[in-house]
C-alpha cells in the first residue's frame, strides 16, 4: 500500500446508489414506493418512523437512475457482446 496516497471513505449514498444501479428495477420499486405524501411524509418509510420526503431511499434511486442513464449512453466494449448478435436493431419490426 502506498502510504503517500491517503485512504478516501466512501459515500454511503454514492456506494448505496451504485449497488441499486445494479440491481435491474430496484430505482424504479423504491421511487414507486417512497413517495410524497399530503403531510409531507415519505409514503414507503413508514408510519412509526416518519421520515420527511424525499427521504434517503429517494436520493440514492435518483442517483440509481442517473448512473444507470450514463451507462446507456456508453457503447458496450466489444468483450461484453454476444457473438452473432445483431447490434443495432433492437426496436425494429
Ligand atoms: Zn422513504
């Protein structure tokens, strides 16, 4: 290890929100779920824990989202690609 180069903490929502990116709908189940209420409550986060919305769950779906967003407009390294598959025509009857 390199003892010049200082240890960086994570962020807790940024590390949170990478791991929903990965989970296929997760974003979607909690923005579903975790939404405003009449009293400016979090729906999803429960009646005994009164939670203000938007609460954290919404923050890190968000940043889900954004990342997952990002990662469509990337192209996909030739390594990931099925051989054979046809590229550039899904959508098309
Ligand atoms: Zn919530």
């Amino acid at each position: 290890m390199n003892r010049d180069t200082p240890s960086v903490q994570p962020d807790p929502v940024e590390t949170a929100a990478w791991f929903v990116a990965g989970q296929p709908g997760s974003a979607d189940r909690l923005l579903g779920a975790h939404t405003w209420r009449a009293n400016g409550d979090c729906a999803g986060c429960g009646v005994h824990r009164p939670t203000r919305w938007p609460c954290a769950l919404v923050s890190i779906a968000r940043r889900a989202e954004h990342i997952n967003r990002e990662r469509s407009r990337r192209p996909v390294p030739d390594t990931h690609r099925v051989p054979g598959a046809l590229v550039g025509t899904a959508g098309t009857a």
